[in-house]
C-alpha cells in the first residue's frame, strides 16, 4: 500500500497556497471574459483534476 502524501508546513505555506491562488484568479478571469457560470468552470476543473487521477493510476503514485 502507498503511504499517503502529504505537503509539509513550508510547501503549505509557499507553493501550494501560491498555486491554490493563481488557480482561483484564473478561474475568476475565466468567469469576467467569458461570462460563464460557475457551473462550467467546476466541469473545467473536473476535467483537469480526471487527466491527474488518471495520471496517477498509469504511474502508481
């Protein structure tokens, strides 16, 4: 059995937060350009997040 990830205090901190808010920006600008609901833009995350879960079962990571 894989042992669970987990971001350390630093990572949290730093990378993930930066990532989590450039994500959240990119979704507002999407929403301010297109006019789209946020309906569309959770089916567009989905998406994203299925082409990662995929990814991990290939690699097993």
């Amino acid at each position: 059995m894989n042992k669970p990830y987990s971001f350390s205090i630093d990572e949290m901190n730093g990378i993930v937060e930066d990532t989590y808010a450039k994500i959240i920006n990119e979704c507002e600008n999407l929403k301010k350009n297109t006019n789209c609901p946020n309906e569309q833009v959770v089916a567009l995350l989905s998406v994203i997040a299925s082409n990662y879960a995929i990814s991990n079962k290939k690699n097993k990571n």
